[in-house]
C-alpha cells in the first residue's frame, strides 16, 4: 500500500478529515512506547477540568514515547537539519473533548533547544530543552534543570543450548 493509499483510507474514522491543508511534516523514526497505568484522582488533578480522562480496561494511562523526529518542516518547505532533526521524549496521557479522543502533553523534551523556543512560540506545547544520546542500543534523556532523567538500555536474551 502506498503512502497515498494510507492517507486516503478514511472509512474507519469517526469524523472527517479536516478540508484545510496540513500546516506540519514530521517523521517519528525509531520509536519506543512505554506504558503505565496511573491512579485516576492523582492524574486528574494535573488535566485541566474541560477534558475528560480516556480509560482503556477501567484505567487512566500515561505513556513515554521516544524517538527521533527527522524532516520536521511547515507546509511545503524544505526540512533544515540543526533544527529538523533531534531526538525526543513526549510523556502523554489520552483525553477527550466533546467525546473527541486524543493526546495531552504532560512534557516535551527534545534535545534541540532552537527547535524547543520555536515549538513554544508557535504552539503551547510543553517543550523543554534536554541532552539526549541515543544510538542502536541505548537512549538516554536528562533535564538538570527540572531533575528529570531517562535511559533505557537495549538487551538481547539469546537461548543457549
């Protein structure tokens, strides 16, 4: 199936794809998901009290996601390298508004801080500043200034006979 065919495939959403042209192109590249099931009353004290908590099985989640964002660029501009491509940690948790699923930032962190003062200027994301490293077998994130930090390590478990 070509990218094309996939953008187009629009019979299994519940409402309609917006008429206006897309504003953003960005790649998510080498992502990891991670999940946690949170307490509902300690996460609702951190959502704003307009947005209604999605449950998936009962439970609130909040997800870390990491990844490399390659080709972030506006519209139909061309992609410029020291500020569309960094890598970054999105901490989420899933909402809805007028029964309308979708994502709400807890945090941002992305390891290019001219990239960081754009996203804030031109959105109210929560994007923050951190140094990551990552290569194909660790990914790592720290933010000194909120005393935040990150790291996973890539295993491998080989059977032995």
């Amino acid at each position: 199936m070509t990218i094309n065919e996939i953008i187009n495939t629009t019979k299994h959403r519940p409402w309609e794809i917006p008429a206006r042209n897309w504003s953003f192109y960005q790649e998510w590249n080498q992502v990891i998901f991670l999940h946690w099931k949170v307490e509902y009353q300690e996460l609702r004290k951190i959502i704003p009290d307009h947005l209604q908590i999605d449950l998936f099985e009962g439970s609130p989640w909040v997800s870390l996601v990491a990844f490399s964002m390659e080709k972030i660029r506006p519209g139909n501009f061309p992609s410029f390298n020291p500020i569309s491509n960094f890598h970054e940690i999105n901490i989420r948790t899933y909402v809805k508004l007028k029964n309308k699923a979708g994502v709400y930032f807890l945090s941002i962190e992305a390891a290019n801080k001219i990239s960081c003062k754009i996203s804030r200027i031109l959105s109210r994301l929560p994007c923050r500043y951190s140094k990551m490293n990552r290569n194909h077998q660790y990914y790592s994130s720290s933010n000194t200034r909120f005393g935040d930090s990150f790291e996973i390590i890539r295993f491998v478990i080989k059977k032995f006979v």
